[in-house]
C-alpha cells in the first residue's frame, strides 16, 4: 500500500510519487483544509474523498506507485471477446467485519455505483451487464468495446453486499442529502485500514487491519486525520508538531514553512486543471438579475468572460508561481497534442465590445460558487476572478463555501444548481476521453445517460461527442491524438469552458520525514528512525 499517493492525493503527476513509511509502529497525525464528509465511497467523485476512502476500501484494480494499473481484488482479468471483460476474484479475502469478498459483492456494487443517489456513475457503462460466473469470476459484458475500462477503476470500490443489505445500505448517499445514512457513518471495506472512528467535519481515526490480504508496506498503527479549515492554524499545527502532515500549505507561508527548524515544503506538479463554468442549459439562469433569457447562451458572453480573465495575473498574484496556465481542459502531461494549443491574451476592450454585441453594454449579475476549502487559493482565485469581470460590467456575486456545502449545492438531485462556478477536474483515466465524456459530454444522450455526469455547465456539441466516441474506439495512438485534438478545437471555438491552470501540490512535512530524491526524479517520504537522525 502506498500511504503516501493514497493519503494525500489520490491522482498524483507522473513525476512525482509519495510513500511514508514509517520505520517503527506509530501514529500519522494528517490534516487537510477539507473535511471528509461521507464514508458512502459512491457519494461524491472527488479525489481526496477516493484518497481517503482508498485506505478502507479497494477496488477490482488498482494504480501502483508509478500510477499504472495492477490487480487489487481481481487477480487477473482478460477480453475474451472485445465487449466482454472477464475477472478472476482473489479468493481467501475478508470485508472488515469478517464477511467473504465474492463475486455478489462485485455485481451488487457494480449496480449501486450505477443507482440513483450515485456521484460515480460513468465508472460502468449502463447499458453494460454484470454476471456472475462463479463465486470468483464475473462477466462485464459491454454494448462497444472500451479499452480503457479498467482505468476508470481505480477509485471504483467493491462493497460488502451482506452488510449493505443489512443496514438499509442498498442505495448511495447522494451529496445533498442532509440526514447521514448508515453508510455515510460506517465503513466495511477490504482495505489495509479499519475507520475506529468518524466525527464528519471533526476527526477520522484510521486503525491498521492486521488480517489484510497484501503485505503492508508500512507499520503505522494508527493515521489520525483532522480537518482544519484556517490556513493559519493549519500551518501553526505543523510547525508546533501538533501534525505531521498537512495539505495543502498556503501560498504565502511555503517561504515561512521552509525556513523553520520543525517542518519543510514538498511541492510538484499535478494533473488537476481547475476551471471556470457558465451554465448554457438553461433558458433563464438561477442566479442573476437577467429575466427570460440567459446570457451565456449567447457564444459572445463566454468568450468576453474567457476573454477578461487574466491566468497569467492570477499565476503571479495569486498563485505566486504555483500554477500552470493552461489553454486546455487537461493537464500538458495528459495529452502530447496540448503544445500546438495557446492561450489568447486577455482583452477586456474586446470583451466589452462583444457583450455590447450580445446586448449587454451595461453588463449583468450572476452568481458564481465558489468551494473556499477544496483547491489551493480557491477562494481568492474565485476573488480575482471577481474583480477581473468587474471591468466589463459583469457583478459576479460571489457564493464561497466548504466543499461540503459548495458539492450539495451545486450537485443537488433533478439537476445542477449553479449558474456560474469554479471546479476542478482531474481524469481518473489519466486520459482525455474521461474529460471528454464526463465533463464536456452532452448531458441528454438516450443512448448513454452517463455522459456528461459532471457536466455542470450543461455544455453541448454533438459533433464533440461523436469525436468522444471514436477516441474511445480508435486504437492507433496518432489517430486518437488527432480525433482528440478535433474535439478541443471545437470546444475552444464554442468557448464551452475557461480553462484557468493546474495548479502545484504543496505539502507540510515534518523533518522527522527524511526525502529523498531518485534518479527517475521521484521523490520519497520516509519517517526518520532513530538511527537514520
């Protein structure tokens, strides 16, 4: 188990891997600006959710240090036919509670990650069916072939059926319910850790499980993990000893963290592109002062907003140089083609002229959601953001919450609540396509009801997703850059999103965490014994 990629983030850049491993039994005191706020791992598709979940949890499949695939509760799997995925179950596992792993747990979770209620839902297709073979062999028999299907399934973790049933656990726990299920309180995975405790928005204690299947490549006790919102007392937590971890450190106090005795920064890239959203489904938007119509309907409002926001402004002024800007929805490691894509300069006289055009000389009001606790600098990016669109005459009233309010919010059951945002998005494939379907996916397709799932601009170009259909088919990889490179060409000219950076990891370490630095660039954690000191 990899403490390090699983703890603190769960889609780590390819250059850069973590692993703590502590050299006597002892506590890992980790906190985190967000709270974890459900245990129910199919109620919101978010990384450090997966991240922490993935200690008591696992999955058919899993990432190795160097993120490629590997077995996990299957032992092998092959295609014996392009649309039918087979997988051989590891025999001789235990659910937490002491409950066999088999094959009904695999297809009872392969349709309670598909029920009403799930933030997961384009894990499996729908139209795909699910059949057990035997007690450890399983059928995914699908309607096209999907290469990559694996490789959404890295964060798709298996239930226990028995104990589902036995605690009214049948159905997930969407992100808007306001009343915790028993799922959303307790956990029953398969995991190298047991969860002794949950205090949602307090304290989570994991507890190290001694029956796990696969040899630990720790010998912690115990990971304590503590949320704490205020950047100051998270940074004063680390410096006092108080934790060993944090994450993320603030911006403004890496310089502060670096020069003390106590603790040190580890910084890298990360493929998280964080994004700007306009809501181009409605006829009227939820949240602003334009009646009967919607504003960024019209091609020229988005492109005055993408064309008013300054990345660069917001890399050195906000970000201090920890951000990459970025011209498109995915992170330059992702996808080689993202080279021959550049960046308009900002042109706030131009944006003027076009929202003059689309007659809004005298600008609007809108809403824009903000999470305050989930990104690095949200808030204040959200707050630049603010200023930046003040200059064209648009008001942007902005809502900034805890990503627990921010997520039940703008998830809520019947369709997105927002009309304009700031999310971001990292591919759990590592790979366009999931971009591609899942955020940029028309939301309206009778023939997959799962595209589009995180689709919260309600953005739609058929012609992007006949493109989407054909990257996941296309098995030559210069062809598939080129479809792929289609695609975003016509979602730049649609000025379907704003795409802002991807933004640096930033992690307070304790030096009792000795680093060090491979050959291969990759950098190791590792608590400092004594005879190491």
């Amino acid at each position: 188990m990899s403490v390090g990629r699983s703890l603190f983030a769960a889609t780590l850049a390819g250059a850069l891997a973590l692993v703590v491993s502590p050299a006597s039994s002892q506590t890992l005191r980790y906190a985190n600006q967000g709270e974890l706020k459900s245990l129910d791992p199919y109620t919101l598709n978010e990384s450090t959710t997966h991240a922490h979940l993935g200690h008591v949890y696992e999955g058919l499949v899993t990432r190795d240090k160097d993120l490629k695939i590997i077995p996990a509760l299957a032992e092998s799997w092959e295609t014996p036919e392009p649309t039918r995925w087979r997988f051989h179950l590891r025999k001789g596992v235990k659910f937490h509670n002491g409950d066999p792993f088999t094959a009904d747990d695999v297809v009872f979770s392969a349709e309670r990650v598909r029920a009403k209620g799930s933030n997961l839902l384009s894990r499996i297709p729908a139209d795909a069916k699910v059949v057990k073979v035997d007690d450890y062999t399983v059928d995914f028999i699908l309607t096209a072939p999907n290469p990559i299907l694996t490789a959404l399934w890295a964060t798709w973790y298996i239930m226990d059926k028995k104990w589902a049933e036995a605690n009214d656990a049948v159905a997930p726990t969407p992100a808007a319910a306001t009343t915790p299920s028993y799922a959303s309180l307790h956990e029953n995975g398969t995991g190298p850790f047991t969860i002794e405790s949950h205090q949602p928005g307090v304290k989570t204690v994991f507890k190290a499980n001694p029956n796990w299947w696969r040899k630990p490549e720790h010998n912690l006790k115990e990971i304590i993990f503590t949320p704490i919102a205020s950047e100051a007392t998270r940074v004063a937590a680390l410096l006092s000893g108080e934790v060993d971890v944090i994450e993320p450190v603030p911006v403004q106090d890496i310089q502060r963290v670096n020069s003390s005795p106590n603790a040190t920064v580890l910084t890298g890239p990360e493929l998280r592109t964080i994004f700007v959203g306009m809501d181009q489904s409605r006829d009227e938007l939820l949240y602003s002062n334009i009646k009967g119509k919607n504003p960024f309907k019209d091609i020229r409002v988005r492109e005055a907003v993408y064309k008013t926001i300054d990345v660069d402004l917001i890399k050195n002024r906000v970000m201090r140089g920890l951000s990459t800007p970025s011209a498109l929805m995915i992170a330059p490691e992702l996808y080689p083609l993202s080279k021959d894509f550049t960046r308009p300069k900002p042109d706030a006289e131009a944006a003027k002229k076009l929202l003059a055009e689309a007659g809004y000389a005298d600008g609007f009001e809108v809403t824009m959601d903000c999470p305050n606790d989930r990104y690095v600098n949200d808030a204040a990016i959200c707050q630049a953001i603010v200023g930046m669109l003040a200059r064209i005459n648009i008001k942007v009233n902005l809502l900034a919450q805890p990503k627990a309010q921010y997520f039940a919010k703008v998830l809520k059951p019947g369709g997105y609540k927002t009309s304009f945002f700031m999310l971001g998005w990292t591919p759990d494939t590592l790979d366009s396509h999931n971009v591609m379907h899942d955020i940029m996916g028309c939301r309206d397709d009778p023939k997959d009801p799962n595209r589009g799932e995180a689709n919260l601009a309600g953005y739609c170009n058929k012609q992007f997703d006949e493109l989407a259909d054909k990257v996941l088919l296309e098995p030559d990889t210069t062809k598939r850059d080129q479809l792929i490179k289609q695609a975003y060409e016509l979602a730049i000219k649609d000025y379907a999103y704003v795409p802002l950076h991807q933004q640096a990891l930033a992690w307070g370490v304790s030096k009792k965490v000795k680093l060090t630095q491979r050959a291969d660039n990759q950098v190791l954690l590792y608590w400092a014994t004594k005879q190491d000191e």
